[in-house]
C-alpha cells in the first residue's frame, strides 16, 4: 500500500513536468523517423541513381559527384551495419 501511495504522490509531483516528459518523447519519435528515412537503403539507391544522373547531363562535376557519392555510400554502410540492407 505504502509504494503505491508513494508512486501515486510522485506522479502528482511530476505532473507540472508532463509537457516536458511528452515533448521530449515525440522529439525522440521524430528523431528516430528522421534517422529511419535518412539511412533507408531504397531511399539512398534512388539518391544515388539520381546523382548519376545529374553527373551524365553535366548538372555537376566529378569532384562534387565524388564527394556527394561517398556520403551516399557512407551512408549505405551504415544502414548496412544497422542491419537494414
């Protein structure tokens, strides 16, 4: 009885923090959606595809192509580590 009576007065106590507590949890879901997108294989393939694209119609060049590439397949890599490919 004791523990409940204590758990039900430390949630009243933290009731002025609740804002903060579910601001804080949907930060964390819109993070980890964020993360999710960014490290999507498909989404980084179609990237990719379309950085080839762009360096074959002179939209960019080999040193901007190489550079932005890398990032792509940094990023792949670590979608793969994530266990994700």
């Amino acid at each position: 009885m004791l523990g409940l009576v204590g758990g039900l007065l430390r949630e009243v106590a933290l009731l002025p923090l609740a804002p903060a507590r579910g601001a804080g949890w949907v930060v964390a879901q819109v993070v980890a959606e964020a993360e999710r997108q960014y490290y999507d294989p498909e989404a980084v393939r179609a990237a990719l595809a379309a950085l080839y694209e762009r360096l074959e119609a002179g939209g960019i060049g080999e040193a901007e192509f190489e550079r932005l590439e890398e990032e792509l397949l940094d990023r792949l890599d670590e979608a793969a580590a994530r266990g994700r490919s």
